[in-house]
C-alpha cells in the first residue's frame, strides 16, 4: 500500500533538521520503501515540515517507519500525520 507521511517541524526546530539530515537521507535510502519524499517550505524558503510517500504493508508498517526515522527519534516534528495515497497524476 502506498501511505503519505506528512509532518511538520517544531517552531524553531531548524537547528534540528540540519544536524539530523545525513542520518534522514541515509535512512531514506537504506529502507527501500521512499517513492518521493521532500521538504515543505516556509515563506523564507526554509524547510519547515517533511513530505514522505511510502510504499509498505500496511499503515503499522508505515507507523514503524516514521518512528525509526533519525528526525523523529531527534525530536524535530510537532506533528505527524499519516494517510493512505492514492496517485491519480504523474509518476
């Protein structure tokens, strides 16, 4: 099934995000299950937030995901949604 991560910062989290990239974009990587995935930005042009589609089992799977990802376990999101996905454009 294909779910749609989306999460975003905590205020001021910035600091966070930039320490935590490498080990995000290597967990993104290493896990095989990131179809697309990209920031959210702010009126500066700031990431403030993470979009993430998953292609897992099930939504306990993507749930587990999302708890293993370095930016999650830093602390870095306020809030997490998660939401099946359906593509209907583009690739």
């Amino acid at each position: 099934m294909i779910f749609a991560l989306m999460a975003w910062d905590k205020e001021g989290a910035l600091p966070i995000r930039m320490e935590n990239r490498p080990d995000h974009l290597a967990y993104l990587e290493s896990t095989g299950v990131v179809q697309k995935a990209g920031p959210f930005l702010d009126a500066d042009g700031q990431p403030c937030g993470s979009l993430i589609v998953l292609d897992v089992a099930d939504m306990a799977a993507a749930q587990a995901w999302a708890d293993n990802d370095p930016y999650a376990k830093a602390g870095l999101f306020a809030n997490v949604q998660i939401t099946a996905w359906k593509q209907v454009m583009g690739t």
